[in-house]
C-alpha cells in the first residue's frame, strides 16, 4: 500500500468537498423538477454556511456584500428556488450564505 501525504490527503480531501455541490445536484435531479420544501434554518448545513432568508440580516457577516442574494448566485436555481448547496430544499431567492458566488 502506498504512502499518502497528509498534504496529499488534504489536498483530496479539499478537492471532493469543492464537488459535493455539484454531485448533489446530479443525484437530485428528480427533485429539482418538483417543488421542493423550503430549507429549515436548523437545518445543519444551513447554520453552517450561516444561511439567512433576508440577505440584510447577515450584514454583520465579513463574506457578506450589499447586493448578494440568493437570486444572484451561481447556485440558484429560479426555476424551483433550489440551491445546489442545499439539494433537497428551496431556498428563498432574497437569501443568503457565505458560499455565495456570483452567476458566471
């Protein structure tokens, strides 16, 4: 069995939580045609990326910039409001959370 670096291990590791959003958006695809129920605020991955149904409200938030919401993210889905963030849920389209990054 060959030797793995933990730097090796790391660098892996970093690299198939960086695809996890798109892998769950391939595996949900049945849910995305329907509608989906809307995302918990307790729900663990959204109080991990500190996701807030009104953007304004994560001001306090150093990722944060006026004008960042939901309906303006790579991850948004206008058609059902899902995310690939959060695959099984809606989210509101004046949300926000740090994984916020802007349509290409």
């Amino acid at each position: 069995m060959p030797h793995q670096s933990r730097r090796s291990f790391l660098r892996h590791g970093l690299l198939g939580l960086a695809a996890l959003p798109f892998g769950g958006a391939l595996l949900s695809r049945s849910a995305q045609a329907n509608e989906l129920p809307r995302l918990p605020l307790d729900n663990g991955q959204a109080r991990a990326l500190d996701y807030v149904e009104v953007a304004s409200e994560a001001s306090d938030n150093a990722a944060w910039a006026e004008g960042e919401t939901c309906s303006n993210c790579m991850f948004f889905n206008a058609e059902n409001n899902g995310c690939q963030l959060f695959p099984r849920h809606s989210v509101e389209a004046k949300g926000w959370c740090q994984s916020w990054a802007p349509k290409a």
